[in-house]
C-alpha cells in the first residue's frame, strides 16, 4: 500500500469532487468521498518511477435500491474504482463508508463479512468460472468461506437463487460444469454466485459485454427483476451506453481517472453536455442500417497516460472545444447544467 503522504505533489493535484452532504454520509448505502487510488511504478524493481494515477478525486453516494453507470473507455479508471471498492485495492486518499462503516476500519472478520455483502458479477463468465468444479460446489464455495456451515442451509440457498435466475428445473443443472453450459446460463451462474450471500451491493463489470446480442437484453433484464425483489443497489460499469437504460437511474461518465459528468439516464442521453460524452455517443453502434454510412465526428488519440496526465482539464489535448488559455491550464469545476445534472468543463462556467 501507498501511503498518502509519501506523495508529496497529491496536495498540488487538485482535483474536481463533489461535496457529499452530511445527512448522506449517514443514509446512503455507499459513499465514496474524494477517492484517490495510485499505484507506485518502480524500475528494476525497487527504482521509483512516479505513479499511475487510476483514480484522482472520485466522489458520489448510493442509496440502498438505487443503481448507476459508471461509463468510459478502457483505461478511464472504471476497474480500478470498482476494485477499491471490492476491496481489492487500498486507496492512498479519501473514505470508502459502506452501511455506516468506513472501509479502512476494518479488518478480519469484518472486512469479511463486509465482502459477503458486495456481490461481484465479472465480465468474462467463461474465465471467471473454475472448470473443474460443478455448479453446486461453485455456489457452495462463497457459503463455506463466509462460514455458513449448515449444509441443508447451504442446499436451500443454492436452490432459491438458481430459481431466481432461471437456472431450472435447478436439479437438472446442479451436477452441470461450465463447459456443460451455454454463455448465457454461464452468466446466471455468474449471478447465482454473486447474489447467494444475500448482498446489499452488486459491482456489475461489464456483463454482457462478452454475450450474444439476442442474450444481452434477457441478462440485463434479469438483473433489474434481481434489483427490484431484492432492494438491492448496483454500480453497472461499462464502455457502452446503449446498455445503461435497462436498469440504471444514473450515469456518470469517467475520463482519466475523474467523473466528468453526472445525471439522470434520460437527461444526460437526451442532452449529453461534456464533448468526451458527445464523444461516447457518437461511438455508441448503430442499429439502423441506413445510418451506418453517415460519418461521426469522434475525437482522435486515446485517453492520456496516467502516468503524467494533462494539467487542466485531462480531456483538452483531444477535445474539439477546448478554450485556449483555460482548459489546458485549471481544473474545471462542476457545473450545474439542469436538475440533477452536473459537467466539470469550463465551457458552461
């Protein structure tokens, strides 16, 4: 682990963050409040190297039901928030308060028990699934490492949670393996292991981004029905805003390690107001065939090295309008653009 403050230029780093309500900091489910997760470089193994700056001042709340997006291109931070999250990787920055608990309280037992309330839903079902082991041993597994020790309470979880994500007749698929499986049931099981702790918080990563287009709508559908029984809160991450609308209420989008934009699903795919948004959308696949030969506008290059990103705002050196003599030198704030809607760019000041 990093240690904050043996990064000195973190203090000259400012980054653009949302104030988190106090009254929020104690109903919501999950806040994340001025997150910051860098990994140390070293060459030769011990030569430091600087520092990749996966997530630079991330902050918002989660109601307990609620759901978001988290949306961007590969390398926009996406993975490594969700991880920090999980628990996976410790932040050198800022608070992680879950149910009223901060993340770095905790230890033993009750980073544990904290976990077993997260269920994570991974993107690749034909990589996250052990293949030499069946389906009741697969969902037996999170059971006996959180100790559930009953077997008969074991089997009655295993079953109820097959049934809810159509896994049936269940004893038809018990004894099944992986491979035995087609990608989409390989998904519910995917599911079926995220959901049989009974969580409060499911991390979606990607999760239709490996299936057939016919299947992707049923999955997605599936979660929300999951959601909605349950009361269950979900970050659903992905690179693809044609998806969002099935069971997200809101949207952030991520560049370069910073929420850029934030809103209502309708409102930001109605009126996208951040050029990297625009940008997005203009990437989004077009079902319409008499649409495919129309030329979009997207900006060129890639997201920048979180190594040495931009100073300024971290989009200027792609975007098509950005203000000379501004966007490359301070970080904009948010802006408030309509109700509930938020953009860090300086052409809304």
């Amino acid at each position: 682990m990093i240690e904050a403050k043996s990064i000195p230029e973190m203090e000259n780093n400012p980054a653009s963050t949302m104030e988190i309500a106090p009254e929020k900091r104690n109903s919501a489910l999950l806040v994340i409040e001025n997150l910051h997760v860098w990994f140390e470089l070293k060459r030769l193994g011990f030569v430091h190297a600087g520092y990749v700056r996966a997530v630079d001042g991330v902050s918002f709340e989660l109601d307990r039901g609620d759901s978001l997006a988290i949306v961007g291109e590969s390398g926009s931070g996406k993975s490594s928030l969700m991880k920090t999250i999980l628990g996976l990787n410790q932040p050198v920055k800022g608070d992680i308060i879950f149910d009223g608990q901060r993340l770095s309280e905790l230890g033993g037992s009750q980073l544990r028990h904290y976990r077993s309330k997260i269920g994570f839903v991974q993107q690749d079902p034909y990589s996250a699934l052990p293949p030499f082991m069946n389906l009741r041993s697969i969902l037996s597994e999170p059971l006996k490492i959180n100790r559930v020790s009953n077997s008969e309470e074991r089997i009655r979880r295993i079953l109820k949670v097959m049934d809810e994500v159509r896994l049936t007749p269940a004893e038809d698929f018990i004894q099944k393996f992986p491979h035995m499986l087609s990608g989409g049931q390989q998904q519910r099981v995917v599911i079926a292991r995220a959901m049989v702790m009974e969580p409060k918080l499911i991390v979606a990563d990607e999760p239709v981004s490996m299936l057939d287009a016919s299947v992707r709508v049923e999955i997605l559908k599936l979660m929300g029905r999951l959601q909605e029984s349950h009361n269950l809160a979900v970050i659903y991450i992905t690179h693809d805003l044609s998806t969002v609308r099935y069971f997200s209420k809101r949207i952030f989008v991520m560049y370069a390690g910073k929420i850029i934009e934030m809103s209502p699903v309708d409102e930001i795919l109605n009126n996208p107001s951040h050029p990297y948004t625009l940008a997005l959308l203009a990437a989004t696949s077009e079902p319409d065939a008499r649409n495919a030969e129309k030329m979009r506008e997207v900006p060129a290059g890639e997201p920048p090295s979180l190594v040495n990103p931009p100073t300024g705002c971290r989009f200027h050196p792609r975007c098509p309008r950005a203000i000379a003599g501004l966007c490359e030198v301070k970080d904009p704030p948010y802006f408030t653009v309509a109700p509930d809607h938020q953009v860090a760019c300086w052409l809304f000041e």
